[in-house]
C-alpha cells in the first residue's frame, strides 16, 4: 500500500493547483468586471465558468484523495 505513497501526492499537488487556477481566474473575473474588458474579445463571466471547472477539478481530486485515505486506514486495522 506504501507504493501508492507518491501517486496521492501527485494528485494532491494537482488538487491544489487546480484550486490556485480557479481563485486566480476569479481574481480576474472581478477585475475584468470592473474596468471592463482585459482581454479583447472576452466577456468576464468567461472567466468564472474557467474558475468553475478548475474548483469542480479540485474538489473531484480532494474527494478521491479522502476516500484513499479512508481505504488505506481501514485497511491498516
């Protein structure tokens, strides 16, 4: 079981990345929101609907990630 040791790691980093893409695409959002268009041809609500999918992202790794857990201590009982 020890083996799957850097695997959820790696999916834990990817988990909080994912998290740090969506809150930078809000910070954007608001911003874009506020002094209008940043980028030409973009609406802002298009970047709440990347933040969206970024933090859906996160939290279906962070779920994965509690239920391995859970697996591997009632394993090690």
């Amino acid at each position: 079981m020890k083996t799957r040791g850097w695997f959820l790691k790696v999916l834990n980093l990817i988990a909080w990345v994912a998290a740090g893409m969506g809150l930078i695409f809000v910070i954007v959002g608001l911003i874009s929101a506020y002094v209008g268009r940043i980028v030409p041809g973009t609406e802002s609500v298009n970047f709440f609907h990347a933040a969206n999918s970024f933090f859906l992202g996160s939290i279906v790794l962070f779920v994965f990630l509690i239920k391995a857990n859970i697996k591997e201590i009632t394993h090690l009982e």
